[in-house]
C-alpha cells in the first residue's frame, strides 16, 4: 500500500500516482503501468517549472530512510555521501539537456523508507544535436529507383508490392516512424545515463546510490482478440513468443527495436541457418530411406541375420575369465540393421553435400549479413572506446590509479604498478579449470568402470535371458549415469565459470564476455566430447584391453566385479 507524499508543489499530470494502491514489490512495475504509451508533463526546471508533454525514456529509483536520532554517524555520513553523489550526476545529466522531475512513495509496510523516481525526459533538439555529433544517418526520402520486369508488367504492380511485403527476407526499416524513435530505442536510452566522466550510473548503482534503473515500455503487452498489435512488445507476444509460431517467420524487425541490433542480427542468423538447413535434411532424409529401402539387399546384413549361419563365425569373449566365445549370426542381426540404416552407401554422399553446403551457407550468410546491416543503417558503425567497468573501477589500488609516481629519494618517475596480482589470478584460474577438466575425466572413468564391471556381472549370470540383455542393460545405466554426471557438471561450470571472471575481474563488458565466453566453451568441450575421444582414441588399448591381455591394476578389476555383483544381487534381492 502506498501513500503519495503530501507536497504543494504542483508535479504535473502525475496525480494519478495517488492512485496506485499496490504492494512494495510491484511498485515500479505500477510506475511503468501507468506511465507507458502516454505522454507526461514533466516539469523543466530549467525553464522555471513550465508544464510540457513530455514522454519519460528513463527511470531512476533510489531510497531513503526518515531521519532518527538513534541513526549512528557512520550510517548519517554513508547517507550524506550517497546523497551527494546522487546530487552531483543528476546535476550533470541536466547540464547536458536532459529534463528530470522526481515523484515520491511512502509504503505502508515500511513508513520510515521513502522510494524516490527521477524522471528523465530527453528533448528532440538534444538528440538531434547528439546525432549531428555522432554523424547518425537519417534517411530522408523513400528510394525513388525503379524497377520493372514482364513479371510486373503481367500481374501489376500493385500484386508485385502485397507479395513482397510478405518476404520475410527483406527487412522494411528505411523509413522513420516517429524522430523520436528513431533516436531513442529502448536499447539506446541507456547510454543518456550510463556514459559519464567523472562517477557513471552504474558505479552509482554499485554504491548503492541507485537501486534500479530502466527505459519505460512504450505499451502494453496485453492484446485483446481481433485488435491489431500497436507497438512491438504486442506484435512479439503475438507473432514470436509464442511455441505455436515456431514454423512462422521472425518479425526481424519488432526484435531488433525491442532488443537491439545485436540480438537481431542474432535471431537473424538463426533463422538464417535454419532456413538453410532445409535442403540439407531433404538430402539426409533420402539417405536415411535409401539406407532402409537397400538394409534387405545388403549382403552383409543378410549374412548376420542368416539363422543358417550360426555358429559359423566366433568372437572373442566379451569379458575377462567370466565370459566364453559368443556367435555373431544371428546375435547382432538387430545391430546390423540399424548400423546399415545411419551408414550406408549414401553417407558418403551426404558428407559431399554437407562440405559443399557449408561453403554455400558461409558465402549467402555473408550476403544477407550485408542486406541487414544496409537496411539496419549498421554499416557505418565503429567500435567506441569502452567505459571501465565499475566492478573493476572499484578494486583499483592508489599504484594501479596512478602508477607514476616521483621516488620519494631519487625524485625520478618511476613506475609502481605491479602486475603480479593479475598474474597470481591468472595462474590460481589455470589451476581451477585444469582441476575441473581432471574431474570431468574422472567422471568419464567412473562410468567406464561401472560399465565393465556391470557387464561382467550380467554376463556371469547363470540366467540365459539375463545374459542376452546385458549388453543392452549396461550400455542404458552407463548413459544415463554419464548423461547425469554431464548435466551436473555443466551447471557446476556454469557456477563456476562466472565466478572466476567475476574474481578475475576485467577491466571492461567486452572483456569480461570474452573471458567468460572462452571458459564456457572449454568446459562444455572437456564435459561433451571427453566420452567421444575416450572411445576413439583410448578406450581399447589402454584400458579395456584385448582378449588374452586385459587390463588390471594391483588385479582390481575381480574386485570390483565381485563387489559389483553382490551389491546388484543385494539390490535385487530386496526388491519386490
């Protein structure tokens, strides 16, 4: 429950806020409710308190405590300072042009916290001047080149024009909808704030001068049946976030508005690549019916599952001791037959076209990659040099600030800086993730001495139909337990990994992505293809062995099976 907090002074069209009667935690969400897809007079205090319509692009919250005698000076001059320092940047902000007026909230839970809103209005002169700085391309006019064909000719121009708005391929952004929009985004409101000299918006959030900030929603999501979407967050409910419109193409750009080139250009590659993906599976796809239609004309096959053929060719024991000589026909009839499926003539006819198909893809995505940036106006763009990150701002010893400094004896500048902190975390991280890759390699051996030792219990079974589906019974324990042990060493990573580049602590957002980015892949690699590379490489020579000359340790391996099988008899026993 909230109370508007009793002022004189006339704040505007804001007095509907009086109204807003929700609890503590849905207060902003009740501020962005009742703000968006409207404009508000804002008060400019620069103009002396004149009402305007004016719409908020952004949104600052901060708190404060009533003032009591008991509040110890410490706490009153962390205040103060916090104070400050929100003093100074708003200051700032509005030597810069920007509009700001601030509302106030009372909760009934808490009656000494007050929740403040600084209101940020950017003017069109402001943004046109900034764009003038930025060499920001407006585009004008509608292109007036024209191109006709027979094709036109024959079903009119007007049939030529509903058909291509249909594409999903062309992206229609050349034109601008509103001037403020076309400068303000939602992802480019941030930037009003967070770029400043001296103390930028998020160290003050890492102070705790702040405790939130955001753009407001241009509107809401809700959208009622029959009505047509009137801003992006609607028309992404309706034609994108949805499961049912997985085979609908993506609103390129609804995305790139709402979230941001970056995370368009991605979705665009997405569906790039799943649209080139198409004729990629038709090929795989008839291989795989070739591979079905030609499984009863291949001869190997129908050697296997020749029951003629039995006990014509031997293989050797599955197991150390326990094990004795096992027919191949009609044993793997089944195995045969599914093998010949996936790996057929035709697979090497789908590797061709799959090496080809690459090459194509990689050279049409360049393509469309260009179309985008040209009709996104991105061409031009050059990276800017990157802000500090707060985190890293915040760590940084007086010899890492000013690392020249005169020698108090010699006077001469030397420099002070030492780099051995950065390299003792470097080293500390090596020695984390090369602990963690060793894990996953255990993990990889623990299940492949849980397979062996499973498979020769099953195996010296005396049920017959026991030791049929050992083999089958084994293989599905030991992918489960290995598909368990990657799941939660990937979350493990996950965990892992942001907390080192956080304790590592790089100096910028790129930086820090990069870094965290390089460990993810690392790790994922060591946790999906370490079983991949044991099979291949390693697991018949040096550690299963081959019949006659099986591996042991210290004869570990009868151990093993023997206590492997009491705990399965053990196990079966007790159950019902």
């Amino acid at each position: 429950m909230f109370q508007r907090r009793k002022d004189p002074v006339d704040r505007g069209a804001y007095s509907e806020l009086s109204q807003t009667d929700v609890p503590l935690e849905t207060e902003s969400e009740a501020l962005a409710k009742s703000s968006t897809a409207k404009s508000y007079n804002i008060s400019d205090g620069q103009d002396g308190g004149g009402d305007h319509s004016r719409r908020i692009d952004y949104v600052l919250i901060f708190e404060t405590c009533k003032e009591k005698d008991e509040k110890d000076d410490e706490t009153k001059k962390e205040a103060e300072g916090l104070a400050r320092a929100r003093r100074s940047f708003e200051r700032r902000l509005q030597k810069k042009g920007l509009v700001l007026q601030r509302e106030s909230v009372i909760a009934e839970q808490d009656p000494e916290v007050e929740r403040h809103f600084v209101l940020i209005h950017a003017p069109w002169e402001l943004l046109a001047k900034r764009a003038e700085e930025m060499r920001l391309k407006l585009p004008l006019q509608p292109n007036d080149v024209q191109f006709s064909s027979w094709i036109e000719s024959l079903c009119g121009t007007k049939i030529l024009e509903k058909l291509a708005s249909w594409n999903p391929l062309i992206v229609h952004d050349a034109t601008v909808r509103e001037k403020a929009d076309y400068f303000m985004g939602d992802t480019k409101k941030h930037s009003l704030c967070s770029r400043s000299p001296v103390r930028g918006l998020n160290r003050l959030v890492l102070d705790g001068a702040y405790i939130a900030h955001y753009p407001l929603h241009e509107g809401t999501d809700k959208l009622k049946e029959g009505e047509s979407p009137v801003n992006d967050r609607q028309r992404l409910k309706r034609d994108w976030a949805r499961l049912g419109r997985c085979f609908k193409f993506q609103p390129y750009d609804a995305i790139k508005d709402y979230f941001g080139h970056q995370i368009g250009l991605y979705f665009a590659w997405l569906g790039f690549y799943t649209a080139m993906l198409v004729p990629l599976a038709i090929v795989a796809l008839i291989v795989f019916l070739y591979g079905i239609i030609s499984t009863s004309s291949h001869i190997p096959v129908q050697d296997i599952c020749d029951e003629k053929n039995e006990g014509v060719w031997y293989m050797c024991p599955l197991c150390d001791r326990q094990c004795s000589y096992w027919s191949l026909a009609p044993t793997t009839c089944r195995s045969a037959y599914i093998t010949h499926i996936f790996d057929n003539d035709g697979t090497l006819i789908l590797g061709l076209v799959a090496s080809i198909w690459v090459t194509l893809f990689l050279e049409f995505w360049k393509r469309r990659q260009a179309s985008i940036a040209q009709e996104w106006h991105t061409t031009d763009f050059e990276t800017e040099d990157e802000p500090f990150r707060p985190e890293y701002v915040r760590s940084l010893t007086e010899e890492e600030i000013n690392p020249f400094k005169p020698d108090p004896i010699t006077g001469k500048i030397v420099f002070r800086a030492s780099k051995m902190k950065q390299y003792r975390r470097y080293a500390t991280i090596f020695s984390v993730i090369s602990f963690m890759i060793f894990l996953a390699i255990a993990a990889i051996i623990g299940v492949l001495v849980f397979r062996v030792s499973t498979f020769a219990t099953l195996s010296s079974n005396p049920d017959r139909q026991v030791q049929q589906l050992a083999r089958i019974l084994t293989s599905g324990l030991a992918a489960f337990i290995n598909l368990l042990a990657i799941m939660v060493l990937k979350y493990l990573y996950q965990k892992l990994a942001l907390w080192l580049t956080n304790w590592e602590n790089p100096a910028t957002l790129s930086s820090f992505e990069y870094s965290f980015t390089w460990k993810m892949a690392l790790f994922e690699f060591v946790n999906t293809f370490a079983s991949i590379i044991y099979i291949a490489f390693f697991k018949s020579e040096l550690v299963v062995g081959s019949p006659g000359r099986y591996k042991r340790i210290w004869e570990l391996t009868e151990v093993m099976v023997v206590a492997s099988k009491a705990a399965l008899c053990n196990c079966l026993c007790r159950s019902p």
